[in-house]
C-alpha cells in the first residue's frame, strides 16, 4: 500500500474522532456538565451541542425528572420503647445540576441518610398509636425537613410518603386482641342498650296493661256492684210486695180460729217427720187446745178478734193523702151502714140480740174534711 494512502487513512479517523469529541447530543430534560481540564467549564443544554475536542469533555449527565426512591425498611424507636419498621417513598427533582454535581458526592445516599435520621427525631417524640394514626403529619414534618437541608444540593424534595409501619408481631397480636376486645366491647355495649330499650318497652307495655286491667276491673266491680244493688233492690221490692200481699190475703180473708186449727192439723205431720221426735203425745182435749192456740196466734199476729163490720184494706205502699182519702170514704160507708142497719131493726121491730142500737149521727158536711167518727164495737160483739 502506497504511504499516501495510509496517510490518508490515518487522516480520515482523525477527523472522525474529533467529530465525535466535538458534537454532544444531550437529552431531552438532561443537563450536561462539560469540564476544560478537570474544571467545570460550562452546562449543556438538551439537544446538539459543540465542545472543543481533546480539551472539554462531558462529565455527568443529570437527569432533571421527578424521581422516585424507596428506602428499604429501617426500624425506628417510638417514644414508649417499641421499635417499628417503617419504609419511605421520596419524590424529589433536580433543580440545579451543577450544585447536584459538585455540592454533594451521592444525593440519593444522602437524603437516604437523611429520611432516616429525621424519621427517627420524629418517631422518637410520638407514641404507638400516634405513630400509627399520624402519617399526615409526619409526612409534611419530614417533607420541610428535607426541603430545607437538600436545597443547597440543588434538589426539591415534593412528597415523602410513609409506605408502611410494621410493629414487633407481638404488638401485632396485642393490637389485633385490644381491637377484638373494643369490637366485643361495642357489641356488649350496643346488645345491653337493645336489651335495655327492649326492657323498657316491656315495662312500659306490661304498665299499661296493667293500668288497662285495673281499670277493666274497678268498671267491672262497678257495674257488678251496681247490679248487685238493683237486685237486691227488687228482691227486696219483690219480697215487700210478696209480704204485703199476704198481709193484705190475711186481712182480707179474715180467718177465723178454725182455719188456723185447720193449719195446724197440716203441720202436725211435718212437726213429728223430725228424726228426734220418737214420741208425740196428743191431749185428750184437741178442741179446746186448738181453739187456745187460735187464739194465741190471733193475738201474736195482730189479727182483730171480731168478725163484724166491714175491714179497713191496709196497702203499706201508699202515701199519706191516699191513706187519709180511703180513710175518709171508708168512714162515710160505715156510717152509713150502720144507719141502714139501724132502720131495718126499727122497722123489724126486734132488734138483733147483743147490739145496741146505734143512734143516727147527721152526714158530714161537704166542707168538713175531717173523717166521720167510727164507733169501736161494744164487748157483746158477735165473735168474741
């Protein structure tokens, strides 16, 4: 081969190697850092780009996305001595990328190290249970916390996120117990509350029950009572009418003493049907007892001696006046008879023996009111 030609060669891959020291092509939302000799010389921006070969060269290529990073689980100390388990999810983005370059060797190890370190000062202060129900504000705590120290490294940090916070399992079961407990707590709760409104309904149901029965019964007794008190109203009207009307049968009848013997012969049987009498003796003078006996009971039972003359009627129902009228027009018939009576025995002339002729009394006049006199029968009336 002629040494122009390898000259030429030689020429050819010189130019194609300055070409490509010359012409850089960065990315869209990158950032090239060219240094000149070990020293940050300049910054390139997305697309072609020209540096001076064999002197400037393209350092780093930063990326100016939002990124996101997720730490690996990292045990934390709460403020009652228990260590959980938390994982963080940081979205930051580069802002400057010569400060990202120069200012810090490694920044995601860094605000690594530095979630860490703030999560631990921020857990430290909380309990359990805040820390469990307080993610909000341990994410904006530890978001302002990182902003401000990662700002001169030229990174924003826009979120951090708590991925997970894992207790010891032995504070696992001890929760998973005390939220079994607490559920069992508002079901005991909420069935004695049930029980509670049922057992009041019940009382207040058997209340008015009762109230409803007791009143059923005072009506009930009520009522009873009150048709007991008629009842008894009209026995008693009906044993006063039954009563008058065998006073009034006895007074009208006028029995005499052989029909109270009579009666009396009726009850013998019955008098000796008793088991304890095994003897009866009968006097010899039947006639004579039973016409002392007649007499005995006329006189117990206050039925008048003689048969004669007419009988007042006795109704124990009326009223005053009505008695003072039968009064009154019983006076006038018996005077009047008595004058009938004595003409006839004027004119007869012979007078019925053992009566008195009555001497003839003048009528009432029509303004009296008051009754005739009726003259009591002498001691020589017939039937004594």
């Amino acid at each position: 081969m002629p040494a122009g030609a390898i000259v030429g060669i030689i020429l050819a891959i010189f130019v194609i190697i300055v070409i490509a020291k010359t012409i850089r092509i960065i990315p869209q939302a990158r950032a090239g850092i060219v240094e000149r000799f070990g020293k940050y010389h300049g910054t390139l921006d997305p697309g072609l780009n020209m540096i001076t070969p064999f002197v400037d060269r393209v350092r780093y290529v930063i990326d100016k996305r939002e990124q996101v990073v997720s730490f690996p689980p990292q045990p934390v100390i709460t403020e009652d001595n228990l260590v959980v388990s938390i994982d963080t999810v940081i979205y930051f983005q580069v802002t400057d990328a010569v400060a990202a370059t120069y200012e810090i060797a490694n920044y995601i190890s860094a605000v690594e190290q530095l979630t860490m370190t703030t999560l631990r000062n921020i857990v430290g202060g909380m309990d359990l249970e805040q820390t469990l129900t307080s993610r909000d504000e341990i994410n904006n705590r530890l978001r302002g916390v990182l902003d401000e120290a990662t700002g001169k490294w030229g990174i924003r940090v826009n979120r951090v996120e708590l991925k997970g916070i894992d207790p010891p399992p032995s504070i696992k079961d001890s929760m998973e117990k005390q939220m079994r407990a607490d559920r069992d707590k508002r079901a005991a709760i909420l069935t004695a509350e049930g029980q509670r409104q049922s057992a009041i309904l019940t009382a207040e149901g058997g209340k008015q029950s009762a109230i409803l029965s007791a009143e059923g019964d005072r009506e009930a007794l009520i009522l009873r009572a009150q048709a007991e008190r008629e009842s008894a109203i009209l026995r008693a009207q009906g044993e006063g009418q039954a009563i008058q009307t065998v006073f009034q049968a006895i007074h009208d009848g006028q029995p005499d003493q052989a029909l109270l013997a009579y009666q009396y012969l009726q009850m013998m049987p019955k008098i000796a049907e008793g088991d304890a009498n095994k003897v009866w003796v009968v006097p010899s003078e039947i006639t004579k007892a039973l016409e002392g006996l007649g007499s005995a009971v006329h006189e117990v039972a206050g039925i008048p001696k003689h048969t004669g003359g007419p009988r007042v009627r006795v109704d124990v129902g009326r009223s005053v006046a009505e008695e003072k009228s039968a009064d009154d027009s019983l006076s006038g018939a018996n005077q009047a008879v008595r004058e009938a009576i004595a003409a006839a025995d004027e004119a007869a002339g012979s007078p019925i023996p053992g009566r008195k002729p009555a001497a003839p009394k003048p009528p009432p006049t029509a303004t009296s009111d008051a009754p005739a006199d009726v003259p009591e029968p002498g001691p020589d009336a017939p039937g004594e």
